[in-house]
C-alpha cells in the first residue's frame, strides 16, 4: 500500500479522555473511532490488525480439531428461558424487540444458541467429542465501558463450546483448550497465564482466566514467580493425547496463580515470600466447563452405548479478540508509539522515501515495494511529499516493526538504511541484502 492512497486518519494530538497507552494510541493512530460508548469502527488499520489477530485464532482453533462455524448476533428471548438466563443475565444484556413484537436479544454470549443447534442435529454418542466455535461480535451493556476496546460494549469475541459424553472427555476437551490457547498466545508475542477464576454468569466450577500482566489491568492478580517462566515454546503436542494435555494443563496450573476473585490469602502464604508476587492483569481469554448445566435444562441429549439416553457434558471457552489488540498494545509500546510484534503487525515493513520526487530515490523505493510484493509480503510505503520528521513520527507511531529508509545519500554509495522498530538499531545494506533480511524474519514466523 502507498500511503498517499490508504486512509490513515492519525491524530497529532493526544485525546484527553484516554486513560490508558494502549487506548490513546489506537485513536493517534488512526485504527479506531468511538461511534457511541464502548461502540467501535474499526479504521483500515485497526481491522488489519483485528483480521490478523483472528487469523492466529482461527490456525490455532483448528490445530486441534476444533469446527469453525458462525451464529448471528441476533437470538430469541425463548431461547434463553429455556435455560433460565433470560431473567438472570439482567441489564448487561441489549433487548430488543421487532416489528411483530418478538422479544430478541443481541447474543452476550452463545451457549443457549449452540446447545439449540447441537440438540436439532446430534443425537448418538458416537457423534462425540465435538467443539464447535465462532467469531463473532457480541454486546454487553457494561456499566463502565471504557479504556477504548479494552471494555467495550460490542467487542469481538471466539467462543467454542465442547460436548462430550462424559466429564472425563469433557475435561480433555478443557485441558486441549487449555494447551491450544497457549499458542495462540504466544504466537502473538504475548504471555498470558493460566489463573483459577470465578465462573459468573456462565456458570459451572473449572474455569481459568489468561492474564498478560499489566499496570492497566483491570484484575488484581497474585501469583508465584514461576509461572511467568514456563513456556509452550516449539513442544509439539498431539491435541488428541489426553495424558500429554492434562500434563500441560497441571505444569500451567499447579503453582498459585489466582484472580482477586478467588484470591486466599492462607494459600497463597504457603509460595515461599521471595516468590509472592501481586500484579494487575488484563484477562484475555476464560475456559469454563459447566457440565449438564444446559443440556438438562434444554434437552441436549444423546443414546449412549448402553441405548440410554444422557445429557451432554459441555464447557465453553472465549478469547477476547478485539481486547486482544489493547492488550497487545499495553504490552508492546514506547513513548514514541506501537511496537508491533511481527506476528500480528498490520504491514511488514515500511518504506521511507526522504526524497519524494528525486528519480533515483523514487525509482528504489519503487523497486523494493514491488520486490517486497512479488514476495508476498506486505509494504507500506510512505510516498507523500512530507518532512523526513513527520514520515518517522508517523512510522513510529503506527508501529511497523522494520523500517526501511531510502534517500539519496545512501543510494550514491548504493545502500539504504533498515531499521528495528523494537531496539531502534539502524544497519546500512544494498536494497537486495534489506529484502533478504526482511523475507528472512517473517519466512521463520
Ligand atoms: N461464553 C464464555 C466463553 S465462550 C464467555 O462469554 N466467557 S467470558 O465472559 O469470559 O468472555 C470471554 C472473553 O471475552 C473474556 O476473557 C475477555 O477477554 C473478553 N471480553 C469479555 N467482556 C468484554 C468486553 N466488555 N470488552 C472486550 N472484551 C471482553
């Protein structure tokens, strides 16, 4: 993309109602604009950045075996009296009526919704284990929207549900969301930790939240030390292996490692005092098993071996995709602005021409953008006929990890200069040699 056709609305000034980094530099950046309380567009560049995010979401759910497949944002007040929540969701949830009266609802969540589709469609055990899964905006009238899409009111969320015919499978299922939530995680550059949570509204007793740790976190958090230095790194794990994803899920969770929700302060004294650690997270994602709790209530049942009829044992499991990038933000800025991991960055790299105009600087930006094309990545290319100040700022503030800039002086002794957006390193090398380490990095990703 050139950069004088592509629709990057940057802000020079710091919006004062931001509190917090990661919102201020989402609307400096052009990638959000606030269209009501807690109700986002997403701007080209912050919905590159959200399909990429999804993308890693996507991989990685179907890694393990998991089905995509997509509900509407709509449902059926009936529906979720069926399980009792119409009642007991309360304000959090948006109700709507349509032109016939009918109750609706904007989906907070979608556990009434699959079990629906799974009772319809599934009635023999040996349909079983199935995880089922969608990305999909959903609305929550928060009573404190805020801290941009951090907590908004329509955000984008992955929920999957597992329906297993005992609690045993349905534990595998939770242990393999467990392991494949990890990676996805990581892939991001971003170490989320497993923690003992509160199941609320959804219900049930297992449940953990992933909490990146943060100063702007919304959850207090007290954990051992040594969670933050275990990894799933390159393991290959076989999503099928119940013995290999139990194990990851007691390595991930027998130290303490709790929200302030279930926090206990005699457990936590038992962590040597050198390892206790109280910190403020930002959960990015929860895995609930709630056994029969709707496939009693709704009738979602299958024939099992014995020819008897049983309910379902089910979880579901969420990530909080658009908070996903607040909290990538959070944790990958400086003060100059974003610092995009290359997994989920909106370009590759950025080209900066100092001397827009000038036929040789023209014609070797020209060449590197269709090189880097050619390639199959994706260039942003800064042609504008700006100050070679502002086409840095601008840079930096969007964050691209590698920039690549090119003027006439260095052209004269035949190199340009690349630079890292992470250590601000600077190397000078023939455009070819700038092609290669560039393909290089993201050809490992
Ligand atoms: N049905 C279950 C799992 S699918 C569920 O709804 N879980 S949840 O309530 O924990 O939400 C899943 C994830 O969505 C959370 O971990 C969080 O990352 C994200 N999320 C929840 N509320 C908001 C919000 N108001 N704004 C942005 N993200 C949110």
């Amino acid at each position: 993309m050139r950069l004088s056709r592509y629709f990057l609305p940057v802000l020079k000034e710091t919006p004062a109602d931001a509190q917090i980094a990661s919102h201020r530099l989402m609307l400096r950046a052009g990638m959000i604009r606030q269209q009501s309380a807690g109700i986002y567009s997403w701007l080209p560049l912050g919905y590159k950045v959200l399909k990429k995010v999804e993308n890693i979401v996507h991989q990685e759910q179907q890694r393990v075996g998991h089905i995509p497949l997509l509900m509407p944002t709509l449902q059926s007040a009936d529906l979720w009296r069926e399980s009792g929540r119409y009642d007991a969701y309360g304000d959090e949830m948006l109700r709507i009526s349509d032109r016939q009266g009918r109750e609706m609802l904007y989906g907070p969540t979608n556990e009434e919704m699959i079990t629906d589709i799974f009772r319809a469609h599934v009635g023999s055990y040996k349909d079983l284990p199935l995880t089922l899964y969608h990305i999909q905006w959903k609305f929550r009238d928060e009573v404190r929207p805020r801290f941009g899409v951090m907590r908004g009111r329509e955000f984008l969320m992955k929920d999957g549900y597992n329906f297993d015919l005992t609690k045993e499978d349905a534990m595998h299922a939770y242990n393999r969301h467990l392991v494949s939530y990890l990676r996805t995680y990581e892939r991001m550059g971003l170490q989320a930790i497993p923690m003992r949570a509160d199941s609320g509204p959804i219900g049930g007793d297992d449940t953990h939240e992933f909490l990146v740790l943060a100063d702007t976190g919304e959850s207090e958090v007290f954990y051992d030390k040594g969670v933050t230095d275990i990894k799933l790194g390159e393991r290959d794990i076989d999503p099928y292996d119940v013995d290999q994803c139990r194990g990851v899920m007691e390595e991930f969770t027998s130290l303490y490692a709790r929200t302030d929700e279930t926090h206990d302060a005699d457990e936590f004294a038992k962590v040597p005092a050198d390892r206790q650690m109280t910190a403020r997270g930002i959960e990015v994602g929860q895995i609930f098993y709630f056994g029969t709790k709707y496939s009693e209530s709704m009738g979602a049942e299958v024939v099992g071996q014995d020819g008897k009829k049983t309910p379902v044992h089910m979880g579901s499991h969420g990530i909080g995709v658009s908070r996903l990038l607040g909290a990538l933000i959070e944790a990958n800025h400086d003060d100059k602005g974003i610092i995009w991991p290359e997994g989920v960055t909106p370009f590759h790299v950025g080209i900066v021409n100092l001397k827009q105009g000038d036929e040789e600087a023209d014609g070797a930006c020209d060449a590197l953008y269709k090189s880097f094309q050619a390639l199959g990545l994706d260039p942003l290319y800064d042609d504008r006929k700006e100050r070679a100040g502002g086409k840095f700022a601008t840079m930096d503030l969007i964050g691209l990890p590698w920039r690549i800039t090119v003027g006439p002086r260095g052209l004269k002794n035949g190199v340009v200069e690349v630079t890292s957006r992470r250590t601000g390193a600077s190397e000078e090398m023939t455009p070819e040699l700038a092609i290669e380490k560039i393909a290089k990095i993201y050809a490992e990703l």
